[in-house]
C-alpha cells in the first residue's frame, strides 16, 4: 500500500533549474519536494506528498481530516498536536 501525506508549501525553491520543487512541512519537519505534478502550488497551501512528489493539491478542512485520522489509527506520531492548520 502506497501513502500520501499533506504537507504545507512553505515556499518555492526559485534557484531549481530541473524540475520545479518546494520546501514542504511535515508535522515541523521541512523536505524539499518536486512539485511539477502541482506546479500551481503557492505557500500556505495544503499539498499530499508521495515518495517526494506533490501528487495534488487539496484544501486545509481535508489536510485536518487526514491528520485526524492517522491520530485515530495510531501513525501520526502526534502530527495533529504540533500541526496547527489555518
């Protein structure tokens, strides 16, 4: 089974000269992240991340459904707790 995690677009890495990416956050932890499948990816938007690429785009109400649900099954790690969403 394949997982996708929402992580917020902190900002655009304007110096890539391949592929276009993104500093994503995770819980407080920020990866760089290709975003050429969502190139329309601003900051402060919600992104579901999968292997280090941003497959969609989706909206703050269904980041927190998400961050719900893994608290719910056990594998957030305490993501909802340190992840406040705007």
């Amino acid at each position: 089974m394949c997982l996708g995690v929402p992580g917020e677009v902190i900002e655009l890495d304007a110096e890539s000269s391949e592929l276009p990416s993104a500093l994503v956050e995770f819980a407080g932890i920020r990866r760089k992240v290709c975003i050429a499948c969502v190139p329309d990816a601003q900051p402060g938007e919600y992104v579901i991340v999968h292997a280090g690429i941003a497959i969609s785009r989706i909206d703050a109400a269904e980041a927190q459904r998400v961050f719900a649900y893994l608290d719910e099954i056990g594998e957030s790690d305490g993501w909802q707790e340190s992840h406040e969403i705007r």
